[in-house]
C-alpha cells in the first residue's frame, strides 16, 4: 500500500494546492485513516544502508562496514566443481586413454616417453590422445537445453 499512498499524496498535492491530510488521503484510497497511518509509519522504519556506512567498531577499534561483514564465495567452490566436471568426463575414456593423458599431463611426458612405457608407438600414443580429447571436449559440453 506505500507506493499507492505516494501516488495518492502525489495526485492530491496536485489536486489540493498543498499536501493533503490523512482523512484525505484515506477517501481518496477509501482505505480508513488508521491504515493510512500504520502504513505511513512502517515506511519510516524502513531506511536503506549504504555498504560503507561504519556499523561499529572491533576488537582493536578499527570501524567495520556492512561490506565487511558480507560473505565471498570460496575459492574452493570453483576447484571443487571443476574436479566434478573431470570426473565426470573422465568417465567416458578408456583405461588406456586414461594412462596415456595421465602420463602426458600429470606426468609431463612426451608421446615418445609414454608409447615407450605402455609399449606402444608414439604414433599410436598421438592418436589416443587425440581421441581422448576429443572424448573429454564432447563429454563436457553443455547444451543450452540443459541450462534451464
């Protein structure tokens, strides 16, 4: 009922020449004065609070604001949903595309490095993990329909 007081004390100050009187108001409302008034003087208590305003101060007496008082987003929210993500990709490789970008990755070997420690060709060891990849990028890619 506040914005449609202040339009009605918008519209009568027009009207009146003046501000209008609460009795005023409520006929113009056809609401009773009482209500008129109750409503008027929640909008009163209600204040905004500006961010940097000084609330108090802490232990060593230095001021704190709202700002300093309102929480972040942990750092680790964002790590722990990237290592949900590779989990879930990971899932969808083999064991040996698995070892291969374990190696190349983790591990920082080369093609050669790795076909040499699973027996295989680095020619091989280029093609699954171009595979892999292509399985890890298609595994995480996020349709707009599974945004709503």
């Amino acid at each position: 009922m506040g914005p449609r007081i202040k339009k009605a004390v918008e519209e009568l100050t027009t009207e009146l020449q003046r501000s209008p009187q609460v009795n005023e108001i409520a006929n113009h409302l056809e609401v009773s004065e009482e209500e008129v008034l109750e409503t008027m003087e929640m909008g009163k208590s209600y204040q905004a609070l500006s961010v940097d305003r000084s609330i108090e101060a802490d232990a060593e007496g230095s001021a704190v604001t709202l700002l300093d008082l309102v929480g972040s987003t942990d750092e680790g929210f964002e790590q722990t949903d990237q290592q949900l993500l590779l989990e879930k990709a990971f899932a969808v490789l083999t064991e040996r595309e698995k070892e291969i970008l374990k190696c190349t990755y983790f591990e920082n070997l080369s093609q050669k490095e790795t076909g040499d420690l699973l027996d295989i060709s680095q020619m091989h060891v280029s093609r699954l993990q171009r595979r892999a990849l292509q399985k890890l990028r298609e595994s995480i890619r996020v349709e707009p329909s599974e945004c709503y």
